[in-house]
C-alpha cells in the first residue's frame, strides 16, 4: 500500500501521502486478494471433484460461460448495473460447468471426458463472445475492457462483498470436505461410502461456479490461478481436503496481491492485464516444482 512509482521514480510514501492513498488502494488489494482465493478454492474444488489435476474454471469453461453471461447482460440491460451484471456472470459460469457435469456423469465423469466436455464448451463460449463483440459499438470495448481484468475501478463495497463471498464458499468448502476426501478414490468407492453423488456434484458444481463467477467480475475469464495455486498448496505438502482448500485459497490471494502490484507499477503509469501477471509470477514457480528432482 505504501510503495510506489511516481514520475520521479520509486517512492515511499509517507503518512499523510498513504492516507490520500488508501482509499484508492485498500478496496482493490481486498478485492485482489478475495478474487485469487475464490479461484484458487474453485480450482481445487473442481480438481478433487473430478480426479483430474489439469481441471480448473477456465479448463472447464467456467471462465467461458461467466464472460458469456456478462456479455449477455451487457448486450440486453440498457444500462445494467452491477449487481446484474455479477449474477449474469455466476450464473453463465455455474450453467457451463453444469452443462460439462451433465455431459460426463454417465461414465463416472473420466477424467478426458471432463477436459474434452470443457474445451468444447468453453470453445463454443468463446465464438458466441466473439460474434457478439464483432458488432463494434460502445458494448463491445466496455467488454474487452473487463476481458482484461483489473481492479482498478473496484470500490470499497465491492471489494467486501467479494471477500464476504470468498469467505462463505471457503467455509462451505470445509463442510464438503468429507466429500472431497472420498471424490477422487472413485465414483464406486464415493457412492460405497455413502455419497448421494448427484446432490453432491451439483453442490460443488455450484459452489465453484459461484466463486469462479464472482472472481472473473474482477480479474477477467483468463486467469491462470485455478489450476496453478491448487498444485502449489499440494507441492508444499497440503494434502488433506481441508488443509488443501486453505493453502490454495492464502497462495491463491498472495499470486493476485503480486500480479495486482506488478499490473501496476510494470507499465507505469498505464496499467496491465492481472491475468498476464499471475501467469508471469506462478508458472514458473509451478514448473520448477514440478520439474526438480527430490531428495
């Protein structure tokens, strides 16, 4: 909150300079940090859901269908407000993975099947945004704008709301835990235990479309948060569900605090996508880990 670039540099500012500052400052770190952790907990949520570690919200076109549902508000409210355009962008989220989870249910949701469903829906997503926006008028720049994510214009209100909501699901996360514990040995072993497994998915399918729509209202449907801080929190030995959905949701806000930073200050005094920045901090984190030999 304290540091930054000014025309003469970088600069450290002081009390009555951070004071100015902080109202500027403090709703977009909150809504950095909230909106990292919500994907990162989808990302997880959806990687035990499925069984598969290459499964996120924009794998699965999540991201996809809550662009199209903030498309679709934009292009018929005249004038949509906020609120409307959050729930068009959950519920085009919660209805794409949903459309994926419908797909693959009658084989036990294999993990190929789940990436395929998803890369076909968010490709479909994605031509249906692209032939909305090639009409060209004041909708479509308004909506490239939010394509590339930023927080910049976030207020206080905001920013608490998506934090309030972050909350809510991590919390909710933990009392699915037991689910998501018995979710990846197997449909058989889930349904042994006891799982009602379609209550079940659809819940988590929820769930996750809940925060994945509410994070890309904040950092555009690219973010690359879901699927790194997931596989993060489980190199750094988070292997149990709840223990797994904390860690990924603290490494999830910690990547999008630096990428909102370097958004704002590496371009000074323009600013640049989040999206770009979270990939440019964690994949290479992610790939050493991945790669180094252990001892």
């Amino acid at each position: 909150m304290g540091i930054g670039r000014v025309p003469g540099g970088w600069a450290v500012l002081d009390a009555d300079s951070l004071a100015a500052f902080l109202p500027m400052r403090l709703p977009r770190l909150i809504a950095a940090a909230a909106s990292g952790a919500a994907l990162a907990l989808a990302g997880a949520i959806l990687q035990r859901l499925t069984a598969n570690p290459l499964a996120s919200p924009e794998v699965l076109g999540v991201s996809g269908g809550a662009a199209l549902g903030f498309a679709a508000v934009t292009f018929g409210v005249a004038a949509p407000a906020a609120v409307a355009l959050t729930l068009g962008s959950m519920a085009g989220g919660a209805l794409a993975l949903a459309i994926v989870i419908a797909f693959t249910t009658r084989r036990d949701m294999p993990p190929e099947r789940v990436l395929l469903a998803g890369i076909a829906v968010s490709a479909l997503a994605s031509a249906v945004l692209s032939a909305m926006m090639a009409v060209g008028d004041a909708r479509s720049w308004a909506i490239l704008t939010w394509l590339s994510g930023s927080t910049g214009t976030v207020t206080m209100t905001g920013a608490l709301a998506l934090a309030a909501l972050t909350g809510a699901v991590w919390l909710a996360a933990l009392a699915a835990r037991r689910w998501l514990a018995l979710l990846p040995l197997g449909a058989g072993v889930a349904a042994g235990a006891g799982l009602n497994l379609p209550l079940v998915r659809l819940a988590l399918v929820g769930l996750a479309g809940l925060a994945t729509g509410a994070a890309t209202l904040v950092t555009g449907p690219l973010s690359f948060v879901g699927l790194m801080a997931p596989h993060l929190a489980r190199r750094i030995g988070l292997a149990r569900p709840g223990d797994h959905l904390t860690g990924s949701a603290l490494i999830g806000a910690g990547l999008m605090l630096a990428a909102d930073f370097g958004a704002r200050m590496a371009g000074f005094p323009y600013e640049l996508p989040l999206g770009l920045f979270a990939t440019l901090i964690g994949a290479p984190w992610l790939i050493w880990l991945m790669t180094r030999t252990p001892r």
